[in-house]
C-alpha cells in the first residue's frame, strides 16, 4: 500500500502529511463493506464537492469578467459534470488506485463514470483537510488551466427555440429508465416533439439525461 501511496501522490503532484486522510478518499463503499470497515470516502466526496464549486466559481469569475450568471452557470456545470470530472480522473491514473470490493473490480467499476468522479472529488476533500484552500485551490487550478476550451452549448435551449420556431410547441422529456443503487444511480430520458421520439440519452442525473437526449435531438433536427 506504502507504494501505492507513493505513486498516487506523485500523480497528484501533492504529498500528504496525513496519509489516512488519502487512503479514506480512495475507499469506495463497497470495498468497505467487504472488509467491514467502518469509514469510506462518501462524506469526504461531499466535502469535495463543496471546495471544487468554490474553486471553480472563483476562476469563472475572474476569468469571464464581462459574462453575466447564466453563462457561468452554464460554464460551471459543464467543468464539474461527472463526464468531465471522470476525465480529469483518467489524467492522473486514479482509476490505479481506488480501492473497491472484487466483484465491482470484476465489473468493471474502475471505468465508471461516477465512481471516478466521486473518488476524484474525495481527493479534493483529502487534500483540502490535510493543507488548505490555496493548495487545494492550486491543485484544482491545474487542471482548469489544462483546458483548452470548453464548449458551452445548453442543448434543451437551443433545442426549446429550435422546436418553437418549427413546431409551435415545446419539447417533452421522459424518463424512460432509472436504476442502480442510491449513490450511483442511472437515467435515460427520451425526448418527444408531437409524440414522436427525437431524441435519447443516459446520464448520472435526470439533468444530465436530459441534456444528452436534447442534444441527439437538436443534431437530427438542425439537418
């Protein structure tokens, strides 16, 4: 475990002086539950969780500084998404060093979106409680400045003016499929224009879903 430890904090680019406080970040529930462990990294995930939206919100702020809410809001979303969290997941190997029971590691689970998300939040949690908000800040700033460009399209928007212009009427979502335990939850929502299907997509939240089946939908119809 000591190289493990090793490995990760050099992918991290940040040495812990508390090494518990990683090896919690990296304990999956599951792999708690298999080895009757009494701690795992979900409250440390919501922690992460918090930090990140203040970090990401402040260089938003200073870096747009002529854009008004709704397009931060909308930057924001797309940066802290799971899909995009799972990349910057991906980028430090973390998917290496998760620790989760043998019949998710059989399963794959190591690739999947949301547990990469989560445990990367976790992190987040770990090294804010181990240092403060400037290291962590700078931690997560890395990655920000990574980014060469972030596509900002809202598809239910666009999709919205698109179908009012055309149909005169609004499209409708449903969720067509939901499943997966409480902490890692799936949906596929399917949108309808005039009861004919459009559009499909799955996502970790109904948002995401959403957002995914609107943007099928709005490529199709913009042909």
């Amino acid at each position: 475990m000591s190289d493990k430890f090793e490995e990760i904090q050099k992918s991290l680019g940040y040495n812990f002086k508390d090494l518990n406080l990683l090896e919690v970040a990296l304990t999956h529930r599951s792999y708690s539950s298999e080895y009757g462990l009494k701690y795992c990294n979900e409250r440390m995930e919501f922690l992460g969780d918090s930090v990140l939206s203040a970090v990401v919100s402040l260089f938003l702020y200073k870096k747009y500084c002529d854009d008004n809410e709704g397009k931060l809001s909308q930057i924001k979303a797309q940066i802290v998404s799971a899909k995009n969290l799972s990349v910057w997941a991906k980028k430090i190997k973390l998917h290496k060093y998760i620790l989760i029971s043998k019949s998710e590691d059989l399963n794959f689970a190591r690739q999947r979106e949301s547990l990469l998300c989560d445990s990367f939040e976790a992190v987040i949690g770990a090294i804010f409680l181990d240092s403060d908000f400037e290291k962590v800040k700078e931690f997560i700033n890395n990655f920000l400045n990574s980014e060469q460009s972030i596509e900002l399209i809202d598809y239910k928007t666009s999709l919205q003016e698109l179908v009012q212009a055309e149909f005169q009427t609004l499209p409708e979502y449903r969720v067509v499929k939901e499943y997966g335990p409480d902490h890692d939850k799936k949906f596929e929502v399917a949108v309808f224009i005039e009861n004919k299907q459009f559009g499909f997509g799955r996502g970790t939240s109904k948002k995401e879903a959403e957002q995914n089946s609107a943007k099928q939908a709005y490529r199709k119809l913009s042909k």
